[in-house]
C-alpha cells in the first residue's frame, strides 16, 4: 500500500481562486495517496502598505482582517484541524451564499463546525494577529510575496524535500482522476529546478458548481 502524504494549503477565505483550488484538492484527495492540511494565510497582510491598489480592493481588504483573524482564533481553541471544515463552512456562505462578511458570517459557521459562536469576536480585535501573521509568513515566505494564495507545499520528489509553489488557478475545480491528473502535472513541474512561472490571461471567473 501507497504511504499516504500530507500536503498543505494556506487560504485567505475571501479568495474565489483559493476556494476553487480546494474543492480540488478534496477530489485530488480521492484519487491520490494524499492527505490536506489547512492553513490561514492573509491577503490583508500580504498587502499592507501597497498604496496603489484600486480603492475598493482597499475596502475589501480591510473588512477581510475579520474571517482570517476567526480561522486563527478557532485554530488555537480548538486545534489546527478545524480549518478544514471551518474554511468549507466559510467558503460556502461566502462564495455560493454571498454572505457579506460580517458577524452572522462567523457565528453560523462557528456554529456548524461545533464551536463557540463567541470565537467571532476575534473578527474585530488584533488579539490573533500575531499568529496569523506567523501563518501566512510560513506560507508564503519559501514561494516569496509576489503572489498571493492558494499556496501549496507538498512533497518533492527527493525524500524530506518539500516543494511549494502559488496556484494552480483553475476553474471549474476538475473532479475525479482529472482531478488526480492535473495534481501529477503541476508536482512535477513545481518540482523542477529553476521552473518559475507557467500562465495564460483568465478569460473566465470562478465557477462554483
């Protein structure tokens, strides 16, 4: 039997792209020998003193703080794992919902992940900000600060080598051993050595079904 491996995903649960490559990485789960880790990076971080952003990604930026800072809060009460199933109850009311962010948001998917609703105080306060900066910085610090998320670190190819990479942005999110196919392609050329960038302009957004 296949050891199965641990890959790990860092999200910011605002991000459409980000949502749709973890629907595919629980189908990739399915057809390979992986599990996935969630972690929490943030694009409100990420972007903190970059004055020539257009105002309403501004905007959208600053209401962001809240859903990450919740993630931290209910890592830290409850264990790393619940990210997983917390992020999925984030996602659904955030991107096929279209919840707006905000306090009925959190305490709903508290709730239905089993945690105290009261975790969604943590939206408005900096109490988790350094852990949540702890996070994202573990995250993005091997694939630098030009990008943004999903990030990936899985596996290399050499035993106890890790190789970490942006992406892939795709969507429709593949399903099934297309699922497992396109996770095989993008190891392999995330894992080669010098190998930087592979894109095409996005003539299409997210499709969430």
């Amino acid at each position: 039997m296949t050891e199965r491996a641990t890959v790990d995903m860092w999200f910011d649960p605002i991000c459409p792209w980000a949502w749709m490559t973890s629907r595919w990485l629980h189908e990739v789960e399915k057809v390979r020998p992986l599990d996935v880790r969630f972690n929490v990076m943030s694009l409100s971080v990420l972007n903190e003193g970059r004055d020539e952003l257009p105002e309403n990604y501004k905007e959208m930026l600053q209401r962001g703080w809240g859903p990450v800072r919740v993630c931290i809060a209910a890592a830290e009460a409850a264990g790393p794992q619940v990210l997983r199933d917390l992020y999925t109850a984030l996602g659904n009311r955030i991107h096929l919902e279209k919840y707006e962010l905000g306090e009925k948001l959190y305490t709903e998917a508290l709730t239905e992940v089993g945690l105290d609703s009261a975790l969604a105080d943590a939206a408005g306060s900096n109490a988790f900000d350094e852990a949540l900066r702890a996070s994202h910085n573990a995250g993005m610090k091997p694939v630098g600060t030009d990008v943004g998320t999903p990030v990936i670190h899985a596996p290399g190819p050499v035993a106890g080598e890790t190789v970490a990479f942006f992406g892939p942005v795709v969507t429709p999110a593949p399903k099934g051993e297309a699922a497992g196919k396109l996770w095989d392609g993008v190891v392999l050329v995330a894992a080669t050595p010098g190998f930087f960038e592979l894109k095409r302009s996005r003539d299409i957004g997210p499709i969430f079904d």
